[in-house]
C-alpha cells in the first residue's frame, strides 16, 4: 500500500495508507505500527532516490557525439520495416527502448536471424519514452518506468550505425541472452503451433503466428496459465529433482541445484516480473530451508520478494501484470487448505476488480474454464509441448502438434461462446470498495450481507458506466489521421466520424508490420473503456488511409450497424478490398449525397452534392447540434468546396470548427471561416508529420479571425463535454492527464 500511496499518482491511495495506519493504531500493537511506520520511511526515502536519479537520467539525455548500445540478441522484434529491441546504453549504463526502421529485406532476414548479442556505434535520438496522450490508453511510461527504464531511442540512419566487436565484455549474462535466442530459432523450425506453445511456454516469447490462439486465451481469461510464472518454476523444479535421482542424486541435493538453475531460467524466461517473484521466492525459500537450517513459510518468502523488489523498482507494481502476480500468489498462499473449486471462485473474486480496471471486460466462465483448462495445461498442453521439444526429428513433433492444434481448435471454440461481457473501467474508488468487501467475506463469519452489497456495488458500476449522464464529442489524438465520437447521454446513440489510419507508401510485402492498429489499441480500447460495444452509424468522410484505414480493425472488436460514405465510395475496389477484412457487410454500407433526405436526424448532410469518387472533393460535410453547440465536420474538402458549401446554406455557422485536411493549407479558407465565425477550432494532426501540418497559412487565417485553436499534436485527446446540470466544457490529455479547459464561444 505504500508503494501506490508513494508512487502512485492518485490521492486516494493516501487516504487509504492513513486508514490502514489508523486501523494498525487502533489495535494497539506497537511492534506492528513501528515495522509500518519504519518500512513507510524506508521505502518514502527509497522513492525519493529513484525519482532524483529519474530526472537525472532525464536530464542527461541529449547527446551529439555517437553512442554505443549493447542489442540483447532474444530481445530483437522485427516486424516488417520495423525494429524494436531493448538495449542498453553503455555510456550512460542505462537500459533503453530502441527502435529503427529497417532499410531493406536482407537487413530484415539478418536481424530476425542473428543469435549474438552485439555493440552497435550509432547517432540516435533519445528521449523520455512517450506518455499516453488518449484517455485510457496503454501507459507505456509506466509500464517501462515498472521495469526501471525511462528512455528511448530512435535510430534515424542505418547509415551511421557501426557494429564494434568485443567493445566490452558482459559474461554469462549475455550467454543466457544469447542461448534464449538460438533456443528461438530451433523452436521456429518445429511445426505449428508446436513452435508457438514452445516459445510461449518455455522462452517466455510471443509470435503473431497464432495471434488468434492468443486473443481467444486472453478472451477467455485464462492467459496468467500461459505465461511464465509459480506453476512453471514448480514444474521445473519437480523436474530438475527426479531427474538427479535417475543417477542416484538424492531429493535434496537436486533441490540444491535449483539454486542455480532457476537464477538462470530467469533469463531464459525472459525476466518477467511474475517468473521473477516465482523464482526468487524458490530460491529463498530452498536456501533458508536447506542451507541456513531456517523454516520459511510461503508467505514470509512472498513479502520478502516483495519488499526486495518494490526496493530495486519503487513503480514496480504499476505494471498489470505484475499486480496480479503477486495479488492471485498471495491468495492462492491464503487458500492451500480449501479445495480447487471454492479456491477457484475467491480467486476469480478477489482479481476480478483489477482485471476490469485494466482490461475492461470479464468473461462469466473464466472460473469454469480454469478448473477445465489447468488440468488439462498439466496433462496435455506442458507435456505435449516438452516432448516435441525434446525429441529429436518428427518422431514425435508431428503428434505433439497435431494435439496441440485441436487443443488450440478447442480454446478457439470456448472464446466463441457467449459470455464476455464488455463492463468498462470503473473508478478506482470502486476497486478498492470491492476489494476491501472481497477480502471483509473472509473474516467474517456470516459474510451474506457483504455478498449482496458487493454485488449491489458490481450493478450500480455497471449502470453508472453503461447509462453515463453525460453526453461528448471527442477528437481521438491518432496521429496523423481523423478519428471522431460522437456519444448521446446515456449512450442512446453513437456515432463516428472518420477511423484515422496509416498511410502506405509503396509499402512492399516485406515492410508490412503485423502489429496492433492505432485503431484498436486507441480507438476500440476507449469505446471499450466506457462500455460501448457497437457503433450506430460510422461516417467515412472520404477514401484516405488516414480516414478509413482503421475501420477494418476495429470492427473486429466493436460491432459497427452501419456505415455511410460519400456515393460513389461504396463501388471502389479499394473500398470493397478493406470492406473484406472487415466484419461489416454490403449491404450495411451507403453512399450518400446531399439529395439523399433522412440519412440522419442528428448530423445533418451539407456536402457532396453529387456522386464522385470518395476523393477529397467529395468528402462529407456534417454539421451537428451538441446541447447547443453547433459543431461542423469537414473531412479533406478543399476550399473550392468549402465556398460551395456557405453559398448553398448561407444560413449555417459554428461554434467549433474541424479544420479541413489536417490543418492544411489547402482548407480553411479565409471566407469559411469568417462565414462559420467559430469560437475554436480544432485541428487533427500527427506530431513532427511530413506534410508539415498544420501549415502556417491555416493557423494564420484562423489568428486573422480571431479565432483561438487547439491541436492533437499538441494537446492530445480533445473532449467536448456535457455533464448533468453543468455548461459545457474541453478536456485535453497532452500531459497523460485530464485538464479542464473553458469553452470559449462567439
């Protein structure tokens, strides 16, 4: 509790920390309140070393000379033209995010070959890692700050890079790194998805190869069963022992060399915090027990690996992955005595919070696919993989990846089923609320009545986030792109305008990344936040990458009833093609134009006239009463049709104002915006884009009419909202959290 209180960035987890003080005061134990208290200040000065080295760390960042950066060889992802690897920066003796794009195939082959880790001497640039700039996006700051690094690097020009030879030496820990690697590269040759389970079980590394297997084990819940963790590290262990005997090595001298061997598999692993916290508690547990003469219990090891850790990384449990390791170790220590299912349940109870607050949905038969899916890990899924390892040739590969493969049918067929449920974030008042009551259902001897009000508490979270009395607009920051929500009170409606998405050069196979869409990592992951699970009607204002690409991808995740697009759009071969890979049919797509009456009640229709071919000349205009707030939407429209556009309706204005093309120079006319006489504008664009949007002409145009503008280069996320009984007002996420900004209206 004191490391969120101390390295958290909410208040409430002060207020927790006072009452836990509070109530240790109240029972009356000195001993206990001196050792919090104590362990308060140790770890208060701990933090307070972290965070001035972080800022040193910050501070010392920008360099111009050439650098030298050690490349873990297993630590190399190369996804298409892309490289991301961690490294560590050896002037500086710091670990660091690299990433580069690749320049061609054959430098592509190399590094997805390579297996020593090397030197490289290079210019690059480095910076802090990015914080989230969308609300409720992935903090990747946090979660490399739970790992003690806070920098990354960009090389720019493969050019410059130089490989040095023997630069300098860093012993059996690059062996370990280096092993993991060739280990990889055997595990790839062995037929699918025996090759995926190998790497996923015993190297601790994913693939898209089975990405689909992967999606339907987190759907179901049941991903912690597939990641290195205490029930890896005890198999390995029971392994390492039995197998000595075979050679009249005695049960505790086997024991013995787990000391050493487990250490290891923490590279091997590949380090994850949760096979770290299984590995040292083995270790601590086997040393004290065995060397010092000392019986340590499970649950003294386990706060022992604890304080240890929150002491090398303070921001430690900020990580995810790294709260559910220790919270489920911790309850299923609490729980040796009852029996599987009822542990099972309180298990699923007391991660349930957690897991909502970070992933924002709960499958209702997570609990009963762990009691079928674990025995069926131990029996089936870790041997079946271990022996087609092992064996040599196809002997028995071929088997093993055939049982596996209808394994991985049936996982597939379990995620299809119905029963996951979208809840969305809840507050972290409510997580604490529930967790408190979950671990009260222990303690006390009739815990009904705490049942019915934790399950009250689920309800009214529920309703509080699916029927919101608030009512938004938001402009997603998705880079260089456009991506708009528009959401009723209560969720009645939901629209959206535009999906952003990457624009592709002459992009060749081999460049192609495999990797997420911002769409679905920004845009899916936010509607999932606040429980929405369909989209009413997407507009697709016109055929641009940056506009549609990202539709595909996210109706994998959230259902879209209709699309709209200028007519003509519908017919391009373009369009059918992304169509394609989208789960949204023909027949629910329609090309409008301005003589099409009844497309929509809520957004009304002021452009193309006419059928085109969904170029930026027939872009959708759409103009939109928000609780008295006239918000106009203008795709790419050049000016030539903006002028069109205030010669046909004289009598439209706005109070906000969507800057045509990004900011472009080739929008915004000086004419439209004195005829829309807007109170703000806002302009979507990428940070540091090619095109060099916004140009200076748009911004002066709107300085010349006074009007004031905010970027999503700038300020991130950018949220007009209306609350119950309140005016309306922005919220802007630029700095990773919300700031409440007037709105300045005509």
């Amino acid at each position: 509790m004191t490391s969120f209180a101390i390295a958290g960035e909410n208040r409430i987890w002060w207020v927790v920390l006072a009452l836990l003080i509070i109530r240790i005061i109240v029972l009356g134990n000195k001993r206990t309140l001196l050792l919090c208290l104590l362990s308060c200040f140790i770890f208060a000065f701990r933090f307070e070393q972290w965070q001035r080295n972080y800022h040193e760390v910050i501070k010392t960042c920008q360099v111009n000379s050439a650098q030298h950066f050690l490349i873990y060889a297993d630590k190399i992802a190369v996804d298409g033209n892309m490289m991301k690897c961690d490294a560590f920066w050896i002037e500086k003796r710091e670990k660091l995010k690299l990433t580069a794009f690749l320049k061609n195939k054959e430098q592509q082959k190399e590094l997805k070959s390579i297996d020593d880790s090397f030197t490289i001497e290079c210019q690059a640039d480095i910076s802090p890692v990015n914080q989230p700039t969308n609300e409720n996006e992935f903090d990747y700051r946090k979660y490399c700050q739970s790992q003690n690094i806070f920098l990354s690097a960009f090389i720019k020009d493969w050019g410059s890079v130089q490989r040095v030879e023997n630069f300098q030496s860093f012993g059996p820990v690059l062996f370990l790194h280096d092993f993991r690697k060739k280990c990889a590269l055997s595990f790839q040759k062995l037929p699918e998805p025996l090759d995926w389970y190998a790497m996923i079980l015993l190297l601790g590394m994913r693939t898209d190869d089975l990405s689909d297997v992967y999606s339907s084990i987190k759907k179901l819940g049941l991903l912690y069963i597939f990641c290195l963790s205490g029930m890896h590290v005890f198999y390995l262990s029971n392994f390492l022992c039995r197998f000595v005997q075979k050679f009249g090595i005695d049960y505790e001298t086997g024991q013995l060399l787990n000391l050493i061997v487990l250490p290891c598999f923490i590279f091997v692993g590949g380090g994850s915090p949760s096979l770290i916290r299984a590995v040292m508690m083995n270790v601590l547990v086997i040393g004290c027990n065995r060397l010092l003469k000392i019986k340590l219990t499970s649950l003294t090891a386990w706060s022992f690996v604890l304080l240890i850790n929150l002491m090398s990384c303070p921001k430690l449990l900020l990580s995810f992955g790294t709260q559910l390791s220790y919270l489920l170790t911790l309850a299923i220590i609490l729980r040796q005595d009852e029996n599987q299912i009822a542990a099972s349940l309180k298990i699923n109870l007391l991660s349930l919070p957690i897991i909502l607050y970070q992933t924002y949905q709960w499958n209702l038969f997570t609990c009963l696919f762990s009691l079928m899916i674990l025995p069926l890990f131990e029996c089936m899924i870790l041997p079946a993989t271990v022996l087609g390892v092992i064996i040599p040739g196809h002997f028995l590969s071929r088997p093993c990846a055939l049982i596996l493969r209808t394994i991985s049918n049936f996982l597939q067929f379990l995620s299809r089923l119905p029963g996951n449920i979208v809840f969305g974030k809840p507050s972290l008042t409510f997580v604490l609320i529930v967790l408190f009551l979950a671990v009260m259902t222990e303690t006390q001897k009739n815990g009904l009545k705490l049942w019915i009000v934790m399950f009250t508490c689920y309800c009214a979270m529920f309703l509080a986030i699916h029927f919101p009395p608030s009512s938004e607009i938001v402009y997603f920051d998705i880079g260089q792109g456009d991506c708009t929500l528009i959401r009723s009170q209560f969720n009645r409606e939901v629209i959206m305008i535009d999906t952003g998405g990457k624009v592709s050069f002459n992009t060749q196979k081999w460049q192609k990344r495999k990797g997420r869409t911002n769409g679905e990592t920004i845009v899916a992951n936010y509607l999932l936040s606040k429980g929405i699970k369909k989209i009413d009607r997407l507009y697709l204002t016109h055929q641009d990458a940056d506009h549609v690409a990202n539709f595909p991808s996210i109706s994998q995740t959230i259902e879209i009833k209709q699309v709209i697009v200028p007519k003509g759009m519908e017919n391009l071969e373009s369009f059918k093609k992304r169509l394609e890979e989208s789960t949204i049919d023909l027949e629910n797509v329609i090309g409008v134009t301005t003589q099409d009456d009844g497309v929509d009640n809520d957004l009304r229709l002021l452009h193309p006239f006419e059928s085109g071919q969904g170029t930026n000349d027939d872009s959708l205009v759409l103009w939109y009463d928000f609780n008295g707030i006239k918000c106009i939407f203008t795709g790419d429209l050049p000016q030539v049709g903006e002028k069109e556009v205030i010669t046909k309706y004289p009598e439209i204005n706005a109070d906000i104002l969507k800057t045509g093309h990004h900011g472009s120079k080739t929008s915004t006319s000086p004419e439209f915006v004195r005829k829309m006489n807007p109170g703000i504008a806002i302009i979507s664009c990428g940070r540091n884009n090619r095109y060099g949007h916004p140009n200076q002409e748009t911004l002066e145009t709107l300085n010349n009419n006074g009007v004031p503008y905010l970027s999503t280069a700038n300020c991130g996320m950018i949220k007009l909202r209306k609350s119950f009984g309140e005016m309306p007002y922005i919220c802007v996420y630029g700095d990773g959290t919300a700031s409440r900004l007037n709105l300045p209206l005509r």
